[in-house]
C-alpha cells in the first residue's frame, strides 16, 4: 500500500483532499506545518492560518478520517526561505509573491523531505491544479475550476516532486469540494477561504516590515517621468507598480506609481498609459519539462495571479533567463512578480520578474 503524507491546513480544501486520499486506499499521514507563531509576527493571537483553532480543526477532521495526525515545527525554514525573501524583495523596490516561495520552499522541499523520512511516496495538498503523465513526462495542468486554479504558484515544481505529488482537487469545483466536505460531516465545512497573506492577515505591509526589521523606512521625493519633484513619499516600501491610491498627491491628471528606485530612495509617478509595456525579463527561470527550448517559442503568459494569459513570444536567454514580448503592451509589468507561461491548460514553467525593466 502507498503511503502519503498530506498537508492539513484545517481548511476546507486540505480536509477533502486528505479524506479523498484515504479514500483511494493510500496509507495517510495528516500534518499541519507549523510556520511561525502569531507573537513572531506581532500579532494578536487571534485567528490566522496558523492558529490554534486551525490546527484543531484539522486534528478533528484526521481524527474522523481515521488516520494519524502531526504538527511540524518548520517556523526557522519559514523565516529563511519565505519572511526574509519578503522583506529582501519589498526593500528592493519589488512587489514578491510568498505564496511561490512557500510552495517551493516549505510544501514542495521541507515537507518532502519529512515524508521521505516517514516512508511516504508522495505528499498530497488542497491545491487546485492538475498533474497528468502525458507518456514522456509530468505535466502541471490547470484546475478544472479555473476560478480557482493555483497553478501560477506551482510553477517550481521539478519531475521528481510532480511524480510525488497528488492534487486530489484538481478535477473538482469549489462548489463541489464544499458539497463533498459537508456530506463527510467535517466540522469545518463552512470554514471562509483564506484571503490575504498568511503571515500579514490585516494586509499592512509596511507595518510588517517595520515590526520584523526594527527598521523606519525614510520618506523621499515622489518625482515625475522628467525628474521634477511632486511630493514626498512615506518609505518605498509602501508602493507597488500601478498604484494609485495612498499617492496623496493632487495633480491635473490621475497619476500612478511607474518605478520605484531604492537606491535613490525616489518613487517615479506618471500618467495610466505610461504603465505599458511589452518587454520584460524573467530571472530563475524553471521549465518543467526539464527542457529549455532551443529557440524562440510562442505562450501565453500571466504576470499576476488573477490575470487571465496573454500570447507572446518568449526568448530563452543566458543564466537562467527569458525574454518575453507581448503582442500587446502589459499594464504594471511589477518586478517580484512571476512570469508563468502556459501552452493550453499546461503550465510550461515559469520565473521572477527582473528588477529595473524598463524596455518598451
């Protein structure tokens, strides 16, 4: 019998997926990953998504399963590999996604590593996506429910972990799972979806970054596309690229955040239609497949999360980098996001949007 060690939130979707592995006659193992206390954050102990109470409710939905149940301490890899690239990137000038970093650091690399130790062949999580062995290799595959495919923060994941991997979810919708986990008679089974980042649940950023680095991040010169100063900014890490709310600056025209220079400790503002682009460069670039194109190839391409793919040629390049041009210039091309590429339903891979683009 195969044995899978499955990731338990104490939500909705990792309690179907647990129960549906159970269910397929794999020997299970729930886990909760225990990423940081609320006082390392410095929050109030009230309910976050590594809270008591979520940690209760996934113990009670193992405990109605019927299979075995653990909390993990990984909260020092969750620091290192997801808290401090956070803070690294917004003091950069980037806008990072956390959600990629702890896919591919903590649910896609630590969690592995404890289920190799507890002789479990594959590790089983809530996600919607799709993996599907096309008679050569591993394919990542969008949701069924593309209202809620996960896909773009899946795209680190290597042959070797997608072989090892169930997404019991994948086929389902969430109207579905919410049916299925109601007639199981989880306790959970009206549990709200989770909506922010984890670790910042009122969604204050800056506030964040203050408390976890002791730092006050100066203000400086908002200025416009010809250098000429507009206004004072409060600290660059209160800005994202396309940010128009918060400016507190009057002008004739609505202006957003066009650039944000660290080193100058300067935010560049300008009009809606300086925002578009049609080049950008991805760094850290994973294919999938294991394979890096020969030549120019054509994909559709995301470069946010709820933004629906858009055709463009894409260009390896050197070092693990790709060039990609869009057919149509991109509204707030922000570097720190992803770039992922997709070919249909299937994800060919995916990298971080460099800093400092301003090709046009």
């Amino acid at each position: 019998m195969k044995k899978a060690l499955i990731a338990m939130s104490g939500g909705v979707d990792s309690s179907l997926a647990a129960k549906l592995t159970h269910d397929a006659g794999y020997d299970c193992i729930g886990c909760t990953m225990k990423l940081y206390d609320n006082e390392d954050i410095g929050i109030s102990r009230g309910h976050t998504c590594c809270s008591l109470d979520d940690i209760e409710d996934a113990r009670a939905v193992a405990f109605r399963i019927g299979i075995p149940y653990y909390v993990f301490n990984f909260k020092d890899g969750f620091r290192e590999n997801v808290i401090e690239r956070f803070i690294e990137a917004y003091e950069a000038g980037r806008t990072p996604n956390p959600c990629i970093d702890c896919n591919r650091y903590m649910k896609f690399e630590q969690l592995y590593h404890r289920a190799e130790i507890l002789g479990c062949s594959h590790v089983v999580t809530g996600h919607y996506a799709r993996i599907e062995w096309d008679g050569t290799k591993y394919q990542l595959k969008k949701a069924v429910d593309e209202t809620k495919d996960q896909s773009y923060v899946l795209y680190s994941l290597t042959q070797h972990q997608l072989a090892h991997t169930l997404f019991p979810l994948g086929n389902l919708r969430k109207t579905e799972v919410r049916h299925l986990v109601k007639i199981n008679g989880f306790l959970n089974a009206d549990k709200p979806d989770s909506q922010d980042i984890c670790f910042v649940p009122d969604g204050d950023y800056a506030a964040f970054l203050e408390r976890q680095t002791g730092k006050c991040y100066p203000c400086g010169s908002f200025i416009n596309e010809n250098g000429d100063v507009l206004g004072t900014h409060k600290g660059i890490v209160r800005y994202t690229i396309g940010q128009r709310k918060g400016l507190g600056i009057s002008a004739e025209h609505p202006l957003f955040v066009k650039k944000i220079c660290p080193k100058e400790n300067v935010v560049v503002l300008g009009p809606s239609d300086a925002l578009y682009r049609r080049i950008l460069t991805a760094e850290n670039f994973h294919w999938i497949s294991g394979d890096v194109p020969n030549g120019e190839i054509r994909a559709a391409v995301k470069i946010r999360y709820r933004q629906a793919e858009q055709p463009a040629r894409i260009i390896p390049l050197h070092d693990s980098k790709v060039r990609i041009i869009f057919d149509v210039p991109q509204r707030a091309i922000t570097p720190g996001q992803a770039a992922v590429l997709y070919d249909g339903d299937i994800v060919l891979g995916g990298g971080v949007i460099e800093s400092g683009v301003d090709e046009t």
